[in-house]
C-alpha cells in the first residue's frame, strides 16, 4: 500500500525519511540539507502538523529557496514567532488528520539517493523546489 500523503510505495518514506536524518546528524555533509530535509518530509506529510504549521512550513521552504535565506538566519528572523511561550498557534496537528487533500507530488523523499553527501544535497533540493512548486499556490482554509 502507498503512503496515503506522498504516495511512495508500501509507506517507505518513513524509513527513508529517517534513515535520513541519521545521516544529516552523523555526517555534516549531509547534514547542511536538513533544514529543506524536514520541511519537504512535513509538507508532503501534513498529518503531522496543524493548518498553521503547514503554511509555515511551505514558507519556510519559499525562504529558504525562493528567497536564498540561510537556516541560521531564518532563525534569526522568526525565533519570537516560533518560540513555545510566544507562538500563536501550534506546529503539531491536534488530530492527526491531513491538513491538505491528496496532491500528486512530483517527487518524494524516495527521490533521494544517500550515494554520497554532494549527491544527496542536491537531491534533497530537488525534491523541496519540486515540492514547493506542487504546493506554492494551493489554499487551505
């Protein structure tokens, strides 16, 4: 059975998705993909974040490569709005239900090869420009 939110096989994008982030903490040159990693993995996962997480998520990806900001400084930039005690809304879904219908991803995390670190990272960008494209326009109440 597919995933029912990406649409990779027999639900292996969890896996990958982890096998992922293994890498990203064990070897930095993988790592200098994680911020585009996590926010790619979320938006095509939307289950896992409520409608205001989502739709910071996808702005996060316009930033990062629509607007070429540096994770350091996207950081910089919004750790009043996202810090715990000051945030007006919650990242994480209350329910655990999708926030987006199904959308026919162009490429999922399955899409990235771990071969080596400058393979991956350009692997990785592909998938989040892809992702964001899919999604850059699509409204949810």
């Amino acid at each position: 059975m597919n995933c029912p939110e990406c649409g990779a096989a027999e639900r292996a994008c969890e896996v990958r998705y982890h096998e992922c982030l293994a890498r990203e903490f064990s070897e930095a040159g993988y790592g200098a993909a994680h911020h585009l990693t996590v926010a790619t993995y979320m938006l095509q996962h939307s289950s896992k974040l409520s409608r205001e997480g989502w739709r910071y998520e996808r702005e996060l990806l316009r930033e990062f490569l629509a607007e070429g900001k540096s994770p350091e400084f996207v950081r910089r930039q919004n750790r009043e709005e996202v810090d715990d005690g000051r945030r007006s809304f919650k990242i994480t879904s209350p329910d655990g239900r999708p926030v987006v219908d199904a959308v026919r991803w162009t490429k999922t995390i399955l899409d990235v090869r771990l071969k080596d670190a400058e393979t991956y990272c350009r692997d990785v960008k592909a998938w989040a420009r892809a992702s964001l494209q899919d999604v850059e326009y699509l409204s949810i109440a």
